[in-house]
C-alpha cells in the first residue's frame, strides 16, 4: 500500500508539473539600451521543445532575482549566448532584431 500511495504522489506531481509546463514563466520583457527583448516561454518550452532544467537554476530564477547580463558576456556564452551562439541557436552576434524591438 504505501508504494502505491508513493506512485500516486508522483503522478499527482507529475500531472500537476504539466499544468504549470503550459504556463511555465509566462512572457518576459527586459528593457535594455539595445531596446527592449522578449522572452517567450511557450515558444521555448513548447516552440523549441526545451526542458524547463535546459534554464533552470542554472541560468536563471525569477524577474525578481534577474542578472543583468552585457552582449559582451552572452557572446562568452551567459544567459541567452548558452544557446544562442550559432549552433544550438541563432547567434547573438547578429540577428539583433529577432530579439530587439526598437
Ligand atoms: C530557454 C530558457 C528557459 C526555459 C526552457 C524555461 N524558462 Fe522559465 N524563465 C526564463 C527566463 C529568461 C526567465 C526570466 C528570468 C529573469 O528575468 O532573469 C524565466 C522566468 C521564469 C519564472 C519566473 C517568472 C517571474 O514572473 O518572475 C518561472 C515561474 C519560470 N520561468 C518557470 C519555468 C517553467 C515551469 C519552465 C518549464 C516549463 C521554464 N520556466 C522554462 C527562461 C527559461
Ligand atoms: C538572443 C537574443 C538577443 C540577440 C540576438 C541580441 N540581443 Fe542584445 N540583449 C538581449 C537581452 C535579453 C538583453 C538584456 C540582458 C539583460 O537584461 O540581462 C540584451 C541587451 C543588449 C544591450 C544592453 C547591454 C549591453 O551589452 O550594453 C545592447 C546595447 C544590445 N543588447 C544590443 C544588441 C545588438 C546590437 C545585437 C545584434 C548584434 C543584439 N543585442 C543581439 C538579447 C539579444
Ligand atoms: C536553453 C537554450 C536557450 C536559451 C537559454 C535561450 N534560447 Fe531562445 N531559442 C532557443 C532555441 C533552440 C530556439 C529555436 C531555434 C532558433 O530559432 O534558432 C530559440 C528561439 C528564440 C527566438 C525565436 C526567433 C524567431 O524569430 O523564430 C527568440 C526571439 C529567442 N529565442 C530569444 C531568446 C532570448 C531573448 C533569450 C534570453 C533571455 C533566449 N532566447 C534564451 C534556445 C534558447
């Protein structure tokens, strides 16, 4: 019995997990000097088909705790360079437009 109570627990969470995966963190935008940037959570998580642990913790938590982070240091690979860098990615060394809106 107390196995079963253990699986169901786990497919409670599981289940519950998918229900925030479809909201994941919403919309994001960071305002910056080069105009501001859209994070788009469903386009990553559902577009892409990234695992929310490809960002989480590692690269970021929440608005609230953001690291402001320079073109210079994601070209070196930080926050948006760890994907986008040409390979995994479009590459943050162009393409300023897909993620600046003026
Ligand atoms: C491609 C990277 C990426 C993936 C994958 C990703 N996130 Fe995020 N998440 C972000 C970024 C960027 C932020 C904004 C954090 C910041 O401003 O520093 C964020 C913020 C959040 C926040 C906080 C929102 C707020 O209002 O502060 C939550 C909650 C969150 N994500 C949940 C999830 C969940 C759940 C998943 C998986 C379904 C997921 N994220 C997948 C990049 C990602
Ligand atoms: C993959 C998305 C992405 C691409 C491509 C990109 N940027 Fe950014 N950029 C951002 C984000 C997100 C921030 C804000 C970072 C933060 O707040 O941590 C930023 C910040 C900046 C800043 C302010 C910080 C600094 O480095 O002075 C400037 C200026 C900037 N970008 C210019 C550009 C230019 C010019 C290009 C094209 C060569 C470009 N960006 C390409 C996402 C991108
Ligand atoms: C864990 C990897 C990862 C991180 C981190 C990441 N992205 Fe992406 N992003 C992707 C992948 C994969 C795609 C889809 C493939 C492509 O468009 O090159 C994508 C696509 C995009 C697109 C869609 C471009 C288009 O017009 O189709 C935008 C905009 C974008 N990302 C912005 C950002 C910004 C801004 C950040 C940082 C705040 C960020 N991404 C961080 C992996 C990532």
């Amino acid at each position: 019995m107390r196995r079963i109570a253990a699986v169901t627990a786990l497919v409670v969470l599981t289940t519950f997990g998918g229900a925030l995966a479809a909201v994941g963190g919403g919309d994001v935008v960071l305002k910056n000097k080069g105009g501001d940037t859209l994070f788009s959570h469903s386009l990553h998580v559902d577009g892409a088909g990234l695992e929310c642990t490809a960002c989480h913790d590692k690269l970021y938590l929440s608005k609230g705790q953001h690291k402001k982070v320079t073109m210079k240091e994601m070209q070196k690979g930080k926050s948006c360079g760890a994907c986008h860098n040409g390979k995994t990615a479009f590459s943050v060394k162009g393409d300023c437009a897909k993620c600046h809106k003026k």
